[in-house]
C-alpha cells in the first residue's frame, strides 16, 4: 500500500517519499534490484557497495538531508526502484551554473524498458526548471552501455571523466562519466 503523500507521475507510476522505518524494506530492494545491472563491477557482486551505500547507517543519512529528496519507486502499487534527486548540487564541470542533480536512479530489470527511466527522467527535468536551475546532471558508469545508450537517447551529453576511488571494485570498471542536459 502506498504513503498518502505519494506523487503521481502517470495512473501507474508514482513516487512514496522514503521514510526512516522504510530501512528493511529498500535493503532487500536493492539487494534483488542492484546485482543483475552492476554485480560485474564487483568481485563480491555488489554486496560491500550495497551495505556501504543502503546500510541502516548510511540510509538514515541520507534521509536527513533535506536538499535531497530521496523515493521509491511504485508501478501498479509494486515497488520496483529507487529515485533520489540533489537539488542544489552543482556540476563540477559547470559550477557557475545552476544545476540540479539526479543522483540516484535504481530499476528492477523486470520493468526495463516500460518507460519508468524516461517518466523519472522527466520529472527530474521538471523540478529542474521548477527550482530555477539550468542544468540536470548525474554520474554513469562508463562502462554499462545500457545506460549510455538511454541517457544519450535523452540527450545528455557528457562533460567529465573521473575513477571510483572503491578499491573493492575490480579496477577497470572504475571509470565514470558526468552527464549533463541544459533544461
């Protein structure tokens, strides 16, 4: 069952802010939803960076930041993914300019490919207009072509390379790109 302060994107998307006691819950989301699209970056299959990044601790950290809101992701009354934008991150890349990032963007392989990445996409591309901002940035791994193929289709552009600093992923897999989209 959904929050009553859930925001709908469509009659069968929506977006349930994430709450402290939520904790369990996205744990095992991202503990079935995370390895099938990135357990190749890792010699563990992705178990230290899920624990390092939705551990109880670093969860809770995030949620107390309130410059970056942080959902689930529903379709049909199911939770199929993670969403979380930075409102006032600026891009390295630009820093003079304006800018909102799209930080985290996480879907079960069962819904690929239905539209939810392009829905999420743009309603990031909204509230980046709404916040007054003139860039939606994020970062990808440069090695998932699945991703670099949906961004670019969406006309992001990339604008810097960095390397993961996890020296528990294998270390060709360490490259990134930043992505940008002037709204």
């Amino acid at each position: 069952m959904l929050p009553t302060n859930h925001i709908r994107l469509s009659n069968t998307l929506c977006l349930a802010p994430i709450r402290p006691e939520d904790h369990p819950t996205h744990l095992a989301l991202m503990q079935r939803i995370y390895p099938p699209a990135f357990a190749y970056l890792w010699p563990d299959k992705g178990a230290w960076y899920i624990n390092h990044v939705h551990g109880k601790q670093a969860f809770l950290k995030d949620l107390e930041r309130p410059d970056a809101p942080y959902y689930h992701v529903y379709q049909h009354e199911k939770l199929v993914g993670i969403f979380q934008l930075k409102l006032h991150a600026l891009c390295p890349d630009c820093p003079a300019v304006p800018a909102l990032k799209l930080d985290r963007m996480y879907l079960a392989d069962e819904v690929r490919g239905q539209g939810i990445g392009k829905a999420l996409v743009a309603y990031a591309r909204e509230e980046t207009r709404r916040k007054g901002k003139e860039i939606l940035w994020l970062d990808r791994m440069d090695s998932n072509e699945a991703t670099i193929g949906f961004y670019r289709k969406l006309g992001f552009i990339e604008s810097g390379q960095f390397r993961l600093p996890f020296e528990q992923m294998h270390p060709e897999y360490r490259g990134m790109w930043r992505v940008m989209l002037r709204v």
